[in-house]
C-alpha cells in the first residue's frame, strides 16, 4: 500500500462508535425485554380472564408441567452453542420416558434402575450424534433428524404403539405431587439444571470455549481448543438433558406415551431462539431460555382459557420460532446467524 | 516461442474499443484510483501490472460493475458503461470477467458449467442438452480444445479448467455484444506449469484474433512480455507507464511497477544473538519442495513469492494448522515430526500464529475483545473454577492499553473495530503468551497505515526479547521495515536470499518478479 496515502485516512473506529452509540438503557431494556414481554402477556389475560388466569393454582401448575420443556430447552442450547443443532432432542425424551414405563411397569425393574437406563439412552444418543457429525462430517442436522426418527421408530415398537401407565408413583411423588411454596418439585429441578448451566457457560473455560467452537471453530482449533472433544462433549450433554426431561415427563402423569413427547422440538427450538434475544442478547443462554419458555406458555395457556382451540399451539410456536429468530437476527446487527445453516 | 498471429490493432491507428478515461476513486479517504487513463484496441491483448495495493483490483471491480468511479468514466464500443452496474449485467455490455478463483462449479459437468449464466439469464423454460452438448463440443473444437463435455469439473485437470472458464467467459460475450467485446482475465495463471500456460495463451490469442479486446493482469513480467501488445502499469493508484510490449524490456516493467525509491523506516540494524532458536529440516508438504530454514533467537525472517509459489503455507503447516507430510523442526529444546504437530501441541512448544485471514481463523468477530483475548489463556484465569466475565474484561483491559486497543472497552464485539485495533487484538492474544516462535502469515493485511507502524513495533519489541519470527508477506515494504533476512519462494523452493543492507522493497519485488523467469537476477534496477 502507498506511501501516499498515510494519514489521509479518517479512523473507522471513529466512525464506529458514532454508528455503535447507544445509551445504556437501550442495551438494559433490551436484556429484560423478554421479561416484560412475559408480564405484558400476564397483564393483557388477566385483563380478559380475570377469574380463571389470574390464580395461583394455574400459574403453579404452568411452572410445574412446563418444567419438562425447560430442561429439553435447556439441553438444545448446549450443542447450538457449539454450532451444532440437535433435532433429536424431543424424540430422546419420548424414548427415555417410554423406556422408564415399559421397564418400570412391563418388566418390574425398580424404578431407580429405570431412570439409569434412560439416562443412559440419552449418553448413547448423543454419542451417536456425535460420531456421525464429527467423524463422517455430515451437518448435524441431518444426522439428528436420522437419528430423531430412528429414536421414535424404537419407541414405537417397545411400546407397542400404545400409552404405558402405572409408573412407580415414587416418580410421580418426587416430579409433581411433592410441593414447595406450592409449586412442585419439578420446576426447582429444571431451575438447578438452568443455575448449573449458567455457571459452565458464563464461569467455566469449558463454557467459554464451547462458545468460541461454535463461533470460530477455525480460531478455536488455531488456539488448542479441542474442538471435536467439545462438540462431543455437548451432544452427550444434550442427549442426557433430554433423557431427564423424559423421566419427568413421565413423572408428570406416571405415564409415558409414544407421541405427544415428540411435539415438544418446535416449543425447544422456539423458546431457545427467543431466550437468545434477551438476558445476553445474541447468544443462547439458559436464563433467557427458561424465561422465554414460560411467556410462550403463559401465552397459551391464556388463549385456551380464553376458549381458543388448540390449533392455536402450533400458529403459536411456529409463529413464535421464525419471530424469535428474526429478533436475535437484528439484536446481532443481521451480520451473521447464531448457527451456520 | 511467441506464436505468429495476425496483425495486432495498436495505438491510435482505429477507433479503441474499450477507453477509461480519467477514473478516480477513493475509499474511506483513501485514494485507491487516481486519474487512470487507458485504452485497449479490437483484437488487442493488453496487460495490466502493479503491486498488491495498487489499484489493479480496483479497476477490474469498475470495469465489472461492481464499484462505480467518483469521476471519470468507461466507454465500450460505442455505449459509455452506466457504473454501477447490478451484478451480471456487464454481460450485456459485451464484457465478461474470468477471476482468479474461475467461478466453476466443481461438482457439476462441463456442459452444466458452460450454460449456468445462461440458465439465469435466459426465460427459456426448457433445456434441450442433447444440443447444449453439441454447441459445447462444436465450440471446443473450434478452439482446438479436447475439453468432454459430460465430464465433471472436479475432474478435470487445473489447466483444463482455466481453458474451460475463459472459453465459458468467451461464448458468453459471443452471444450479447455485436462484435468484439472485452473479455477480463484476472490472473488466471499463477497456479499452472509453463507447458500449461502455453496452452492457455493459444486460446487467447486465438480470441483475441477474433476482434475481442483481452486485459491480462498478472504478477508475472515474463507471461506479459510473452502474450501482451501492450500494456499499463499502475502504482499507487496512477498509471506508471503506457508500454508497448515489444519496445519495452523486462526492467522497464520492473522499474515501473516498483517505482522511485520512497523513503523507508527501516529500523536500524539489530544484533542477533547466534543461538539457534528453531531449526526446520526437510518440511514437506504438496506444492513445496523440502524446506529447510534455521532461525536464531531474536531473528526476523519473511517469507515472499509470487501468488502460488508457496511460501505462504509454510506458518500453517509448522504450526499444525495445515498438513505437512513431513519434516522435523526443534524448537524449545524439543524435536517434533511437523505431520505430528497439532495446535495445542504447537502451543505448548511455545508457537503461535496469527493468521492471515482474520475473520475466519484468527478472531470471532462476534464475540467480545476480552473474550477473544483470554481464548489461550482461559486455563490461566481460572483460579478456583470462576473465570468471571469482570475477570476476562480485566485481563484484556491491562492488554488494551499495552497494545493500544481503541477504544478501550474490552467488552464491545470486535467486528466494531477497525481493521487495524483487530489485528492488534489478534497479537495481544498471542504475544501475551511470551512465545519463542511466533509465526505470521499476512500481519497487515486490511491494517490501516497508522496501526501498521504499532503492529512493526510490536512485532520488533517481541524479536528484542528473544522470539525469532517467521513472517509470510506479500508486502514488500512490509518485509523491508521488520526482516533480518528475507527468502524468496518461486514453484515451491527457496530461489533467492537477501539479508541485512540487502532487503529493499525494490531488492525483493525484483527477485520476485525475476524468479520464474530468472534471467535478470542480480542485475540492479535503477529507480
């Protein structure tokens, strides 16, 4: 470059930060905005529903049911974070609460014994998932949308296509009839996963470079990270996450059955992206997650009380995903997407 | 062995067919173009020359559309260009562009590649490929290439491909301008054996006895002087000179593309320790011949070549970032096969590198300053199992300030700095490692000229410690300001050495211009 030129150019960062200049309590409202979308939400059907909205008996039955949908949500946000995208995540849950029922109940396995299994479905999951992507270099999403419908073919057939009931109600104690400040256990377990999490991404260097992989896998592997051992390490998180979402879905009604699971992904997804909008913008993150899951329930919950029919979920959660990431699209300045799809 | 051809049209005798006329164009204040002037005849194969940074890329980004002049304008056969124009529509005007890269699609055939901009272009609804194979074939032959039609690209060998790109770029002109047209080739060659380019020109020329109008623009004197009629050279931004190709010899072209000596900081000279610090013995590697290089503690070596000659892979394969197929280096008391060494490895050897592409391998442009600073280091911060977001910011402020970081807020996204603030928090990232080998590949490439100097001195503060350094650059100004010593790659292999008083920019762009050829070496260009 010339000799020439020298000093006859105006500095970008100068430039830049007139560009970036924002006041602060722009970037604060954005961090809480997911916050106050949810309370909008509880004031506009408390407005229209005043009876049947506004009581404890159905926000504590909100947190407590909807634990299930945290921890899945929380489990999917583990290999996004990494670059990766897991589509088996709702399946894995079916499997696991399926697996519980038909060892627990056809087989008389204790119930403890059950859980393990399941648990161990989720580790062999993701291993799986993590084998194909890192090692034949497929995308990951199509490998866990193989391995998602391989996962569902099996619950089908161990369970004969059929709801499995009478589960030990040990379980079903210990997930959603024990209750503390009168919200049951469940939501306090998906509140510990959610408080772990927030420590292994903003406190531990795993979680930090587990966001570099998913960033600038070239830097991190430039740096030492070892990227395949991270990644693998996040599918297998993901997988056991989903599997203990399954064992309190089945906790939930000592039941498990072969389909309603599997319609969980779209909420995950949905609320993942949305929760990435707010608490640290541009990033998925367990507290935005947990928060964005409960605003879209609250939302529907408040359309059904309202008399709406149910095919109102789905307008909902679709509506509500393809908006989420349409918002973390401009938190982030629409420079790169959160995944690289 | 300059094939016969027909009478080139030259000079004023006709009626130009392409004419730039007084382009000027700026960037950010920056002037890339300053009154460029220029005319190419029907038939005519005119060369265009000059440094990285000298404004050739942005000429061609103007003549394609891309960026419109600030004053000036192009015209072409009869019609003045309307700049800019929106992508794909300089077809129309009669021009077509073959980029280095060649733009094919490697999983697809031949005949599939030929017809892509066509299938865009045109509304035709079906395609009949029984007769796009026979068009492609009839063309093929017409040019004496031996090119299958159903064959894929991936297949083919590189020269092929090029043939392929141009004749593609060719029938594309064929079928929108009346006659003539301008066919842009933007170093196609730098990849290809003589033999290769041989072939490449034929094809060439043949066109261009066709009455289409042919820019060349290549790092390489002799292929201009082989293949040209005439030819521009441009340096910072102007035209150095008009040649006509046959009066000119080669060191008018060197001389004008390197220009009147300019005034260098070239730091006074340093005394090297003569510890050996790391020594590299027989690295292989595809497209390198066994390299060989010992550095001392404290030493600057720079790495240069013409685009594909190699040297600049030689950081990313000692580093681990690339694979070599073997060779050993010790460094740090320890010997280690390079084909065994990984990143972490490399690191723990005490290696680092700083990639040339910056968005892509050395930084996460999303991600905060401070965060990309503690990446090497996040084992260091983590004293009781909490690297807290106020102590990764810390950690990065105390390196803001070392290495003048602005502005100083280690917690805004990199990708809001400027190129320059960048580059400096890819080297606080990696000097704060204390390296005894530090690898670069490209240092100031997108760096303003302001940070430039602060990168030099960065780099010479760490060589005063101790640290040898081994630096890729195509800048050779760049290696005049830092080098102890500065090997030059041509096809792979080390061809020239200069060291101490030796290094010019003038010295290196010369033996770099000469090393294919190689005729001229040694002799003096005045400037």
């Amino acid at each position: 470059m010339g000799d020439v030129i020298a000093g006859s150019q105006p500095t970008r960062s100068t430039v830049n930060q007139i560009r970036r200049g924002r006041p602060r309590f722009l970037a604060e409202l954005e961090r809480f905005a997911l916050v106050l979308a949810w309370l909008v939400v509880i004031v506009i059907f408390g407005v229209l529903a005043p009876e049947s909205f506004l009581t404890w008996p159905n926000f504590s039955t909100i947190f407590g049911s909807q634990a299930v949908l945290v921890i899945l949500t929380l489990g999917l946000i583990i290999p996004l974070t990494a670059g990766d995208i897991d589509l088996s995540v709702a399946q894995v849950l079916t499997l696991s609460s399926m697996t519980i029922a038909v060892l627990n109940v056809g087989h008389g396995w204790p119930i403890g014994l059950a859980i393990a299994a399941a648990l161990a479905i989720g580790v062999a999951t993701g291993i799986l998932n993590a084998f194909f992507t890192l090692f034949f270099r497929i995308h990951s999403l199509i490998v866990t949308l193989g391995t998602g419908t391989f996962l569902h073919g099996i619950t089908l057939w161990i369970s004969n296509s059929s709801t499995i009931g009478g589960i030990d109600w040990t379980l079903v104690q210990a997930v959603i009839l024990t209750r503390l400040f009168g919200i049951p256990l469940a939501f306090y377990y998906a509140v510990a996963i959610a408080l772990v999490l927030v420590y292994v991404f903003e406190f531990t260097s795993l979680g930090r470079k587990a966001l570099f992989v998913g960033r600038g896998r070239e830097v991190a592997r430039l740096a030492g990270v070892p990227v395949t051992r991270v990644r693998l390490i996040c599918f297998i998180a993901s997988g056991v996450l989903s599997a203990i979402a399954g064992t309190l879905y089945a906790g939930t009604s000592g039941s498990a059955d072969p389909t309603s699971g599997t319609q969980l992904m779209l909420p995950a997804f949905a609320a993942a992206f949305l929760g990435a909008t707010s608490i640290t913008p541009g990033r998925f993150n367990p507290l935005g997650s947990t928060i964005a899951v409960y605003l879209l329930v609250t939302g529907i919950t408040g359309l059904s009380i309202l008399g709406i029919d149910t095919y109102v979920q789905d307008l909902f959660y679709g509506g509500a995903l393809v908006l989420a990431v349409a918002l973390s699209q401009l938190v982030r300045g629409r420079e790169e997407s959160l995944t690289e799809l | 062995m300059i094939l016969e051809r027909g009478t080139p049209v030259l000079e004023d005798s006709a009626t130009p067919n392409l004419v730039v006329q007084g382009i000027s164009k700026s960037f950010a204040g920056a002037r890339a173009l300053d009154d460029v002037t220029l005319s190419v005849g029907y038939g005519e194969i005119h060369g265009l020359l000059g440094h990285n940074g000298s404004g050739k890329s942005t000429l061609i980004k103007i003549l394609s559309g891309v960026h419109a002049p600030d004053s000036g304008h192009v015209r072409i056969g009869e019609r003045d260009l309307p700049l800019p124009l929106p992508p794909g529509e300089f077809n129309r005007f009669g021009i077509a562009v073959v980029h280095q890269a060649l733009g094919l699609v490697p999983s697809l055939s031949v005949t599939e590649n030929l017809l892509v901009r066509r299938l865009v272009r045109d509304a035709n609804p079906m395609i009949r490929w029984g007769r796009a194979k026979r068009e492609a074939e009839a063309l093929f032959s017409r040019y004496g290439l031996s090119l299958d039609p159903d064959a894929l690209v991936s297949k083919l060998a590189p020269v092929e491909r090029a043939l392929l790109a141009i004749i593609r770029a060719f029938s594309e002109l064929d079928d929108t301008a009346g006659d003539g047209g301008l066919l842009i080739l933007d170093e196609p060659t730098p990849f290809l054996s003589r033999a290769d380019v041989e072939q490449l020109f034929a094809l060439v020329r043949a066109l261009a006895d066709r009455g289409t109008s042919v820019i060349f623009v290549s790092h390489d004197v002799d292929e201009v002087i082989d293949l040209t009629d005439r030819a521009t050279v441009l340096r910072n931004g102007r035209v150095a000179a008009s040649l006509t190709t046959r009066n000119a010899s080669k060191s008018d072209f060197i001389s004008a593309i390197v220009g009147r000596s300019l005034n260098m900081t070239r730091p006074p000279p340093r005394t090297i320790g003569a510890t050996q610090a790391a020594v590299v013995t027989d690295l292989r590697a595809s497209g390198l011949e066994p390299f060989n290089l010992t550095l001392r503690r404290g030493e600057v070596v720079g790495l240069t070549g013409l685009l594909g000659s190699g040297y600049d892979w030689v950081p990313y394969l000692l580093y681990g970032a690339k694979p070599a197929d073997g060779g050993t280096l010790s460094v740090g008391g320890a010997e280690v096969a390079i084909a065994d060494v990984t990143p972490s490895a490399a690191m723990r050897l005490g290696m680092v590198l700083v990639p040339g592409d910056r968005p892509g391998a050395a930084v996460a442009d999303g991600l905060s300053v401070a965060e990309n600073i503690a990446l090497p280091v996040f084992g260091r911060l983590l004293p009781r199992l909490m690297v807290t977001g106020a102590r990764i910011n810390q950690h990065a402020a105390t390196l803001a300030e070392d290495f003048d970081i602005r502005p100083r807020e280690p917690e805004r996204a990199v990708r809001d700095l400027s190129g320059g603030n960048q580059q400096k928090v890819v080297l606080a990232k990696w000097l704060q490692t204390g390296p005894d080998l530090i690898l670069l590949d490209e240092p100031t490439q997108g760096v303003d000229v302001g940070a430039r100097q602060q990168v030099y001195e960065f780099i010479r503060k760490a060589a005063d410690r101790g640290a040898s350094i081994l630096c890729a650059s195509s800048d050779h100004e760049q290696l005049e300001a830092i080098c102890d010593r500065v090997l030059i790659f041509s096809r792979g292999r080390v061809v020239s050495t200069l060291s101490g008083d030796e290094i010019t920019k003038h010295a290196i762009t010369e033996r770099c211009l000469n090393s294919l050829g190689g005729n001229l070496q040694g002799e003096a260009v005045n400037g």
